[in-house]
C-alpha cells in the first residue's frame, strides 16, 4: 500500500483573469500594462512550474497524493503521512487548519514575490525535500497553536499565526473588557493582536510586539493604535501569556470580528460574549523551518 500525502495548492492572482467576476476588470489592466498586474503573469508561470515539480515528485516516489478539498475536516496521521502546501504563507496557513497531527512541508512556489516564511523549501527543491520527509530526516519545529472559545464553545484550536479582534468597520472603534494576570482593563482601540510565537515576526512585531522564539509556546498580544483621550494609561497593551495562562476579553460590541489566521476565516462574537484565547493542545510539526527560521517577514 502506498503513502498517502495530503496536498494543497494556491490559486493564482493571475487565474482571476479567467473568473467570470472581475474578468474583465483584470484583462483591461493586462491590455494596458497597469503597474499593478505588472508581475503577475510571471509569479504565475513560476507557480505553475513549482506545481508542476511537485505532481512530478508524487509520482516519482510512488505516493498516493490526495487534494485538500473545501470539504475536507481533519488530516490525521491515521490517513496521511505528510501534508504539502504549495504556495507561501497564506496557502499554509489554511491547510493548517484542517491538519491535526501530521507533519506539514510548505513549499514556497514563487519565492521572488511570495512571503514564505512557514516554507522549508523553495521551488527546485521539492523532491529531495518530500523524500526526506516521508524518510524522517528533513529538519522540524514543533510550533504552539492557539486555541479561541467564545462562551465556552471552542471556534478553532488551531491558530498558528494570528487572530485580529476588532469591529468589523476597520473605521470603527473597538471596545471591549480585557483580563490578563489578575488586571481587569476596559479598552478602546483599533483592535488587537494575538497568537502564537510563530505569528510574532508578522503583525504582532508591525504592531509593536516583541518577536519571540520560534518554539515558544508563550502567546503574545498587542493592542493596535490605543485611544486614550484624558491621557490615561493602558497596563495591557502589551501581554504575554506563558504556560496555562490564557487572554480573556468581553465584547462590547454589537458588530464584532475574529480573524483567524487571516482574511477567510472570520467569527462574529455578540455584545457581551466572553472570548478565550489559550495554547492550543494540537501543536503543529513544520518541516525544514529551522532553515529559514532567521527569516523575517
């Protein structure tokens, strides 16, 4: 029987000229060479061929390669022995939270122009790279998730990079009640910040935060632009929460939003809701991270 690998791959700015929405749009600004379509058509040829090296790789080890599709729930290690993204960071990312507790090879498909830190492999690489790992001997990092419950219900227990809570108008003021080692603090901002070390060199260090070992199984959370308007003093704008210690905050609003690991995956808290951020007890293995754990995004 052979391996099974789970893989999942990105689509393209540039496909979108081939969507019926938007279509149009897309190939005007083709046509007239607008800057902003400008390196799309070469990320995508260089996807194409990463994707093209990779199904290649499958097939020439042998291994039973099965997408991730929208329906799929969880990849377990029952059914999979590796789960490969090819893209960057943002592909990782939403297969990471379908992946319970198999190893994920992320294979950066356009490095010249795709952020790829979670990536251990480049395009060129890949079937050394899957080799290796379905052998064991390509270097990981088992990194901390983070877990979020509203009123007790858990919405996901796998964060790996970070969540935005805020209201859903980025013009709108967020407010809320935040509660950290025994300070109860009421706040209003543009939201905050928090996750995991993994996340620490993305938003948290933009938002001010302190980039954390990759390892770490600390969360970090970072208030975004404070109001303070009689010149008070915020006591959490910036919080660690080590070990067991978890994040508890209580909306105070009625059009509330969660963004978890990005812009796709979005919950609603209602006014009044109490929110959980804990350490997730689903760790995630990243292979050959530690080679471009230096990287900064």
């Amino acid at each position: 029987m052979s391996l099974r690998i789970a893989y999942l791959v990105k689509r393209s700015r540039w496909s979108l000229i081939h969507d019926q929405s938007g279509a149009a749009r897309m190939r005007a600004l083709v046509r007239r060479q607008d800057p902003t379509v400008a390196r799309l058509k070469s990320t995508h040829e260089a996807h194409e061929r990463t994707v093209e090296e990779v199904l290649g790789a499958f097939d020439s080890l042998g291994v039973e390669a099965v997408p991730i599709g929208s329906r799929t729930r969880d990849v377990t290690s029952k059914r999979y022995a590796l789960v490969v993204t090819i893209g960057g960071d943002g592909t990782l990312l939403r297969a990471s939270h379908k992946v319970s507790d198999v190893p994920v090879l992320g294979i950066n498909s356009a490095p010249l122009s795709s952020v790829g830190f979670f990536c251990g492999v480049k395009n060129g690489g890949a079937l050394a790279a899957i080799e290796r790992a379905l052998d064991g001997r390509l270097e990981s990092s088992q990194l901390a998730r983070m877990e979020v419950t509203i009123d007790g219900r858990v919405v996901s227990s796998r964060v790996l990079n970070d969540a935005l809570f805020c209201h859903q108008s980025p013009a709108a003021t967020s407010r809320y009640i935040i509660e950290s080692g025994g300070v109860v603090e009421e706040q209003k901002s543009s939201g905050f910040w928090v996750g995991p070390a993994a996340g620490s060199t993305a938003a948290q260090r933009s938002a001010g935060g302190r980039i954390l070992p990759l390892e770490s199984e600390t969360l970090q959370l970072v208030v975004r632009e404070p109001y303070t308007p009689k010149g008070e003093r915020y006591r959490l704008l910036r919080v660690l929460a080590k070990g067991e210690e978890q994040i508890v905050v209580r909306s105070k609003m009625r059009d509330a939003a969660i963004f978890l690991d990005g812009p796709d995956v979005v919950v609603h808290p209602q006014f009044g809701d109490v929110i959980s951020f804990r350490r997730s007890r689903e760790p995630l293995v990243l292979l050959g991270i530690k080679s471009v754990r230096s990287h900064r995004r």
